[in-house]
C-alpha cells in the first residue's frame, strides 16, 4: 500500500482553511453525542468576523462490531438517522466549511481497531468505512479505541500491527479525506512506538483524558496536527478550558479538541475558548 508522509496533513490543514474565513490559530474541534444532541449546533456558533467557531465537527459515534468472524460497521438508530438526513444536517455544516468526521469505537462485542489478526481483515474493515463515508458524503473518519472488550466472543487480543494496517488501508482507500485519531487504548501504545511513516498517514490526534493537558506522542506527527487539550465541555471547569486554550497557542499546537458539545447556547463557554485562540468572541445563532 502508499504510504503517504507528512505533507498529507499540511494539505488538510490548508483545505480547512481554505474553505472558512481567514482566522488564524489552531483548528477546533467538536464532538457531539448524537444520540442526544443535534450535530449541526456545531455550526451555530461564529466569530466576530463571520468565520466558524468550530472547524471540525464529529459524530459520536458509529460501532465496530463483530459477527462471528469479522469487524462489522454498524451505525446505530440515532447516527443513521444523522446520515439519512445529511442534506439538513451535514450539507449545511459543510457549505460553512466545517468538515464533518464519522467517530468510530468498539461496541463490547471483541472486535476493536487494535486486534485486527491479519492485513486482509483491516483492509476488509477500511472498506466498509471508505463505503460509508462516500455514500453519506463525509470529510472523514475519527479512530476511537474504547469500548471494543477485547477477547469477548473468543476475539484475539490487541496486537501491534493492527493500528499501521488499518491506518494504512484507509488511508489508500480515502484519498485526502481525513484520518484522525483519539489517542487512547492499545492503538495509542503501539503507535507511540510506531514507525514514522504509520502515523505520519494520520490527520491529527489529541490528547483523550478529558480536563488535562498532554500532547499524543506519535512519530510521524508535527505539533500542528496535534491537540494537547482535552475538554469535556459539561464538565471540565471554564478556567481550565481557557488555560488550556492559551497553553495550546502559546505552545505551538495547531488543533484544539472538545468534546460533548450540546443542544442551546453555550457562547459563554465556548466565546471564553475562542478568545484565548482567536481573539475573538463567538456568537450563538440557531
């Protein structure tokens, strides 16, 4: 398969430029929990000067099953609800800009991105998801490795070349879509210890453990493909989130990760945010 080295995601970040107004500072990202809350609030909030607040918005999320021999995708009721409806949910964010990204995890039943057993059954899997993302029209793919029960219905366990061969199909099968990755569970363990050109083939990461502030460590990555700040919108203390803001710009870091962002108006919290990136208050327009 085509590796693809490090330029890949210097055209990412050019392309999400590209395509919204001209601020400038690391890109934000959402994701949202579709199950309760409408994925296109993402795009509901702006800045002063008319550019989106949030640059990439996630659906929360799509599952890896397993159905006896294989890693099956599977969306459930409330995601393909989202994606049957992409003309008034995911067209609109997409005219803004924002790119919209389909997270995909584990759902307790052994099968994970960690423990494909050979080449042939990650590329199997990166097909289903290259299939789903052309057919519903997305930007695309979020790697999560949660969840997955690794071992459940006699499933293998995690090993270390799993992660390199999925990344590495999906990456040849989608082109300059993205490819971004949750740097949690095993995945994160044997891509620290990857080679360059594994990760190199990823969009961007971010730190997982929700109120901290640490940067993935995954060769093949630049600091501007990556978000050390992890903020659990409900949750995580408004001071925290603005710190954590300005440590990512201080620092260099090009991406800025949120999660859980919900239904109404959150501009006090997230216009705290974004003046610390951007200099810039947002605005809250259903």
């Amino acid at each position: 398969m085509k590796l693809f080295t490090s330029p890949l995601a210097f055209v990412a970040v050019a392309a999400l430029s590209s395509t919204t107004s001209a601020k400038s500072g690391p890109i934000s990202v959402a994701y949202v929990e579709v199950n309760d809350n409408s994925i296109t609030n993402v795009g509901d909030y702006t800045l002063a000067d008319g550019s989106n607040a949030f640059d990439i918005a996630i659906i929360f999320a799509a599952n890896i099953n397993y159905n006896g021999s294989s890693a099956v995708l599977y969306n459930n009721p409330n995601v393909q609800a989202v994606l049957d409806d992409a003309d008034n949910q995911i067209r609109p964010l997409q005219a803004k800009g924002i790119k919209v990204l389909l997270s995909i995890l584990g759902n307790h039943q052994g099968a994970g991105i960690s423990n494909f057993a050979t080449q042939a059954a990650a590329a199997d899997f990166a097909s289903q998801v290259s299939d789903a993302l052309n057919q519903y029209g997305l930007d695309g793919v979020d790697l999560d490795d949660e969840y997955a029960d690794y071992g459940t219905n006699g499933t293998p366990q995690p090993n270390d070349q799993s992660i390199g061969w999925l990344i590495s199909a999906l990456r040849t099968d989608l082109g300059d879509k993205l490819v971004t990755f949750y740097n949690y569970g095993p995945a994160s363990d044997y891509l620290s210890s990857s080679s360059a050109s594994i990760g190199s083939q990823l969009s961007y990461s971010w730190n997982a453990n929700y109120d901290s502030y640490e940067a993935p460590n995954i060769p093949g990555l630049s600091k501007s493909q990556l978000s050390p700040a992890a903020i659990d919108i409900p949750t995580t203390p408004q001071s925290d989130a603005v710190s954590f803001a300005q440590e990512t710009v201080s620092d260099g870091y090009g991406v800025y990760m949120t999660y859980d962002l919900g239904n109404g108006d959150d501009s006090s919290y997230i216009s705290a945010i974004t003046q610390a990136l951007y200099g810039q208050a947002a605005t809250y327009t259903p």
